[in-house]
C-alpha cells in the first residue's frame, strides 16, 4: 500500500476537491455560469500550455483522482491566480482561505456598487472608510490587513 492509498492520500484528496471547487465557485463572475469541467480544462491548457483534460478535472474535483501531478496542480493553480502551495501542501493556508472568503463575500456583496460609490471621493475619505472596514474587521475578530504602500509619499 502506498501512501497516497492510506488516510493520509485519501484526507488529501478529500482537501483538493473541496479546495478545487471552492476555486470554481468564488472565481467566476458572478452575472456567468460556473465555469465546466471542460472550458476550465481548455482554459488552463492555453494559459499554461499543460494539457489537461475535462475528465482528469472531474476526477480531481470528485476526489477520485488520488496522485494528481504537481505539474497539473500548478497549472491549474496559476489558472486561477492562487499560489501552487494551496492546491500541492496538504491542509488549509489559513491566508489563502480567508483571502478567498474574502473575496467571495466581496463578490456575493456587490462590492463594484461600494467601489462606484466611493469613486471621487477624497484620499481622507477613502482613507477613513478603510479605518471603518479595519474596525469591523477587528469586530469580526478577523485577522489584520496590512494596507499596500503606493509608493507616493
């Protein structure tokens, strides 16, 4: 028996299903479908050149499929903009997940409606509306944002 047949492989595949289709679920816009096995197979082929194909999609996102290939899970993560340790190290990164809450939450909110809101507004009043988002933040007990440094001084 090898170790991708015992608990170990087998909790493995379970996490990389349940990771795979949280990637399906959160990276579509939300005015489409979700994406199917086989544009995201034909997607992820012409974005990284590794063929991959909508069966070997479906088996990972089933759990069948139990020794996937580092090169797939790394295609198939720069497809979706998540770094390759997400989908090859076994567990949760607790950054990437509440990254990809985040921006679920984000995306089932309405969030272009905040953002056209706030468009015009003044640097002090963006940046007191990112104070307010960092309070509720704190309420949430949410771990902390560092704010990007744009570079102007």
């Amino acid at each position: 028996m090898t170790s991708a047949d015992g608990p170990q492989g087998s909790s493995h595949a379970s996490d990389l299903s349940l990771k795979l289709n949280k990637l399906f679920e959160i990276m579509r816009k939300p005015s489409e479908p979700p994406l199917s096995n086989a544009a995201a197979a034909e997607a992820i082929t012409k974005k990284t050149g590794v063929s991959i194909s909508s069966a070997y999609l479906w088996q990972l996102r089933s759990g069948i499929k139990r020794n996937p290939t580092v090169q797939h899970l790394r295609a198939i993560a720069e497809f979706f903009g998540v770094s390759a340790s997400y989908l090859i190290d076994p567990g949760v990164d607790p950054l990437i997940d509440v990254q990809l809450d985040l921006l679920q939450a984000l995306r089932d909110a309405g969030v272009r409606d905040l953002a056209l809101r706030a468009s015009g507004l003044t640097p002090e009043a963006l940046n007191s509306i990112a104070a307010i988002l960092d309070r509720v933040r704190e309420l949430e007990r949410l771990p902390k944002i560092a704010p990007k440094d744009s570079g102007k001084g």
